[in-house]
C-alpha cells in the first residue's frame, strides 16, 4: 500500500512527467495565482504569523509579504530572458557546428522550510521553482503551525493542485518525505537537520541547497557614525525578535567606541521600543517555551528568572526586572551615569557580560527583552551557539586585524557587517574574511534585493537563490549541440590514427 506521501510525489512526478509544468504561459499563471494568493489573504497570514510568532503585522508585511510579491514579479517578468537558448562560439576543431545552453526545469522539488520566517522562506523559493517550471512539493515548519495550517489550505486553491503540493508534519514526514527521489530538495533551517536532509538526498544522488545559519559578526570603528550604526545594528538584531538568520549575532568594537556603541543601541531600542518593550506593539515573541529556555541560558546567571522546569517567577518580580532594566536605561539617556559606569566595567565577572539594556525574561508570554549585553567573553556560551533570539553580546577588539582574526577563526558566517568608513578597513574584511554576504554599513539589506543571490558558505550552507539565481538554482543548465553531417570534418579524429600519430 502506499502512503500518503508516496500518493503525493507519484501525482507530482505524474504532473511533470506530462510536460504541463514546462510552458511559459503556464509558469506565468502559477507566479501570477501565487502573488493573488498572497494579496488576497494578507491579513490572515498576517494573523496567523502573529499567532505563531507574534511577530507584528507590519514586519510581516515588510519582512515576509511584500518581499514575495517583489520576489514572484522579478522572476515573473524575466522568465522569457531566462528561458532563451544561449548561444556559445563551438571550438575551430569541431567547426562548422553551433552550441548553445538551455535551462530545463530540475523536476520535482522539495522546499522544507523553517518557523521564523515561515510564509517567506517556503513561498520565495516556491516562486524560483515554479519559474524554472518544476512540480514543488512544500514542506512548512510544523513550528509555525497557523501558518502551515493556512498554507496547506491555500494553495491547491491557488495552484495547479497536481503540480503543487503541501505535506504537513514535523521531523517524521519531513523523513519520509526525504525517502522520496526528488530532483532538488532546498532546505532551510539549522545545521544539524541540514546534515540529514544531505545524508538523504544522497540515497537518491538528489542535489541539495541548504540555507543554513550561523554566528553573523559585526565590526565597528571609531570611523563611523555610531548614532547611526547603533539603530541598524539595532533593528537587524532585535526585528522578529532576533529569530533572523542573517541577523547581526555579535559585535565585535574598537575600544574608543565599544561602550558608547552598547549606550546608543540600548537608545535605539527604547526609541524604537519604548520604555517596556514588552507592551510594544513593535516587537515580537519567541517561537516556542524550548527556545525561551535557551535563551535564558545565554544571559549571565542571576538577570532572568529561572527557566524550563522552574516554578513560574511571580508577575512581581518580573515587573521589578523590567523597572530596573527600564530605570538603568533611562539613567543612562539623562546622563546620570550609574548605568553606564557599570556597564562600562570591563571586568565583568559573568563571561556573557553586563546587560546594559533588557535581560527581562516572561516565559508565560514567551517575551525575552531586547537585551544588549557589554564586555562578553569569547568563551561565554553566548557566543558558543547562533543565539537566535534578541540578545547582543559585545565584545571589545583592539582593531580590524584582530576583529578579521577573530571571525576567521570561527566557522564562515552567512553574513558579516562592517561599520567603518575607513577604507582600508573595507577592504581587508572583503578580501580577508569569508561569508555568504557583505555588508558595509547593512544589515539584512542584501536579503531584500532579488538581484542578489541569497545564500551560505561553509556551515552557513550551499547554494543560493532570489531572482536569477534562484531561477538557475531550479534549472539544470542543457549543453546542447549541432554539427551538420556534411561536411564530415569528424572523419579528422576517427581512428585510424595514422596521421595524428606522424606528427606526435
Ligand atoms: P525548524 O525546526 O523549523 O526546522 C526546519 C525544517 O526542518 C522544518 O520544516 C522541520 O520540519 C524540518 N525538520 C526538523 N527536524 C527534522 C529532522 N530530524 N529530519 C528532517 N527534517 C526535520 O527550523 P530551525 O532548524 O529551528 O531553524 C532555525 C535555523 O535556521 C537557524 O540556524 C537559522 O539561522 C536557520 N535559518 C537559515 C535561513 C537562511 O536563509 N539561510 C533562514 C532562516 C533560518
């Protein structure tokens, strides 16, 4: 008998097979359902991403909604460019004859995709699919479970149901999903579920891209407008409440500017979040009680409640934690200095540092405050894991050399932010260090271009898409030739090989 999944790739591999996913008229009538998908049912995606993540309406719109509709209309209105043959000059020997490439569509597909960005990182990559033709098999994060829910509901309403499908489910269906001979799986998530999703593509000999994560470094100097890079760095940091793969994960600062850098983001997160964050309507929660309780851990000892299996921490003392972040911070804004001076000690006992701003954790709510943490060890298990989550440790280099230093000696990052204005500077982090992106003065910038391939290097993954990219990432590349059969220049290379062999 065959399950349910194998009922679902055998009507996917059936669809492909006929050869109805390959027009271009066809494409363009998926892209254009999708992004009416999208429209259509903005609000419930909106809710649905809030009940999952609490992520405010807004950021969705900006962080996950509008960047599939620009990224469906990108590869929407280039397809035919795309889909050209690409004529290549045949070598002398080989003349008179032509050659030129094609993309073909890969075939059937899987895109697993994970929770933070849960509509966004399951429907971009759909639009690169279904542009280079493909059946698409979707696997959304069970962790998000409105939006997989809305999602599976959605889409066969949408989209050729017999080219498209949605498999819900966690780590089991994901497995047996796995078990099925796809052309391409493009997975995104964590490292350690990227090694299996490999290790099963390799069954089938299936190609695999992995969007994967990893520490994103961040460097300052005294050289920039720190006002400026500390609401940047703020908001990559703390938008959907640090869940963001790309977000900036620690900073690395000059001794002139490290403390002055902490002291302005904490600004920004009051300018952007107000006195209690966790009344603003701006910020997001943590996705589950699991993650909360990692968080927790990463935070020095003795500034959150205590976590998992701990008796629930009394409305009380919760209020006189955020009173005391809350009175620090604003301390601090009128000059009054106490706040400051403390966090400025760097002999701070805890190896995660001093929280200069947040360290506020409600686990009934799934709130962990925007927490900026001043003079963090490179040993402290903060800066051991991806944190994931809204907390900012800063650690003090002596210059770039050591900042490059550092980061190299870690695994290569998806992405790396640099705030100088030096250009020296610039120049040695582009040509010295390694990640999936660069970024100079931009955080999270290079995720909102579909003229940028998008991806990791190293640990932080393989392969990339977002617009052309993403078209080739779901396109294998056709060599195809033509030779006339006269005349018969071919007869020069057949054997005997008489006449080679007299001139050798
Ligand atoms: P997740 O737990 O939602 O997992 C991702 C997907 O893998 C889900 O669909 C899930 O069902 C599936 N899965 C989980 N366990 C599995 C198993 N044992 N076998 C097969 N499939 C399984 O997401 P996550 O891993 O918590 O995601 C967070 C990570 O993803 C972070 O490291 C983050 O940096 C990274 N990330 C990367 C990008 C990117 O674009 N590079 C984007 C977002 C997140």
């Amino acid at each position: 008998m065959t399950s349910g999944i194998e009922a679902t790739f055998a009507r996917l591999e059936s669809a492909y097979a006929s050869g109805r996913t390959r027009p271009l008229a066809w494409r363009r009538a998926q892209l254009d359902a999708l992004r009416r998908m999208v429209n259509d049912h903005r609000s419930d995606l909106v809710a649905a991403i809030r009940a999952d993540l609490g992520k405010p309406a807004a950021e969705t719109m900006l962080t996950e909604l509008n960047l599939i509709a620009a990224e469906t209309r990108f590869v929407r209105d280039h397809l035919r460019a795309w889909t050209r043959r690409r004529p290549v000059a045949m070598p002398l020997a080989l003349q008179p004859a032509a050659g030129w490439t094609v993309a073909e569509p890969k075939g059937v597909t899987l895109i697993i995709a994970p929770w933070n960005y849960p509509a966004l990182l399951l429907l971009e990559p759909l639009a690169d699919a279904l542009a280079a033709g493909n059946a698409v098999c979707l696997k959304p994060s069970e962790l998000a479970p409105r939006t997989s829910a809305l999602i599976a509901r959605l889409v066969p309403r949408y989209l050729d149901p017999d080219a498209v499908a949605v498999v819900e489910g966690g780590a089991a269906q994901t497995g047996m999903l796995l078990a099925q001979p796809f052309d391409h799986v493009f997975y995104t998530g964590g490292e350690r579920v990227g090694r299996i999703v490999m290790k099963a593509a390799a069954e089938h000999l299936t190609p695999v891209t992995l969007e994967l994560g990893g520490k994103s470094p961040v460097f300052v100097d005294g050289t920039c407008d720190l006002a400026v890079a500390a609401r940047r760095i703020a908001w990559g940091r703390f938008t959907n409440a640090g869940q963001t793969c790309v977000a900036p994960d620690y900073v690395l600062a000059t001794p002139d500017v490290a403390h002055r850098l902490a002291e302005r983001i904490a600004v920004a997160v009051h300018e952007f979040y107000g006195e209690d964050p966790r009344r603003s309507p701006n910020y997001g929660r943590i996705v589950n009680d699991r993650h909360v309780d990692r968080l927790c851990g990463l935070l020095p000892a003795g500034t959150v409640p205590a976590p998992a299996s701990a008796r629930p921490v009394s409305p009380l003392v919760k209020a006189a934690s955020v009173f005391g972040a809350a009175a620090d911070m604003v301390g601090r804004r009128l000059g009054m200095g106490g706040g400051a001076s403390r966090a400025a000690d760097p002999r701070a006992a805890d190896p995660a540092g001093r929280v200069v701003c947040g360290g506020v954790v409600d686990r009934e709510t799934r709130y962990v405050a925007p927490t900026v943490l001043f003079g963090t060890s490179p040993d402290a298990p903060v800066m051991r894991e991806e944190i994931f989550g809204p907390i900012l440790p800063i650690l003090v280099v002596r210059d770039a050399d050591a900042a490059i230093r550092f980061i190299n000696a870690r695994p290569r990052p998806l992405a790396a932010y640099v705030f100088s204005r030096d250009r020296a500077t610039r120049l040695a982090f582009e040509r010295r260090t390694s990640s999936g992106a660069l970024g100079f003065g931009l955080p999270l910038g290079h995720l909102m271009s579909a003229r940028l391939p998008f991806g990791g290097v190293g640990a932080s993954g393989m392969g990339a898409y977002h617009g052309k990219t993403g078209f080739d990432t779901f396109s294998h590349m056709k060599t195809v030739t033509v030779k006339p059969s006269h005349p018969d220049t071919l007869r020069l290379v057949y054997p005997p090989f008489d006449a080679v062999t007299r001139r050798v």
